[in-house]
C-alpha cells in the first residue's frame, strides 16, 4: 500500500510539473521573464523531488527531520 502511495505522489509530481512547464512557455510567450524564471525553477524542483526524495528514509522530529537511505 505504501508503495502504490509513493508511486503516486511521484507521478503526481510529475504532472504538477508538467504544469510549470506550460506556464514557463505562457510566461516567455507574454515576455513576463520573471514568471517563467520562477515557473522553470518550481518545475525543476518538483521533477528532482520527484525522482530523489522517494528513496529516502525519513524520521519525523518535529522541526528538524532526519533524513537517510538506510536505518541502522
């Protein structure tokens, strides 16, 4: 089940993205660069989440998480 969890929040990032994506080429298209700057980088980081963070092992400690591949 956790899996099948992960697998689409993965995706959904994905596609959230993709969203990004086409406001980067709506924002260069009005000439609003700043838009698209921001567009660009929203989606770039959305697609590494979507790739990195998923094989990462996380305890939640309140404020500060501790984050790992592996638990000892």
């Amino acid at each position: 089940m956790k899996n099948l969890f992960i697998k689409i929040l993965r995706w959904g990032l994905r596609l959230h993205s993709l969203f990004h994506i086409i406001e980067f080429s709506s924002a260069i298209m009005e000439s609003a660069y700043l838009t698209a700057l921001i567009a660009f980088t929203a989606a770039l980081i959305e697609i590494l989440a979507s790739i990195y963070l998923p094989r990462e092992h996380i305890h939640f400690k309140g404020v500060i998480s501790d984050v790992h591949e592996k638990c000892d």
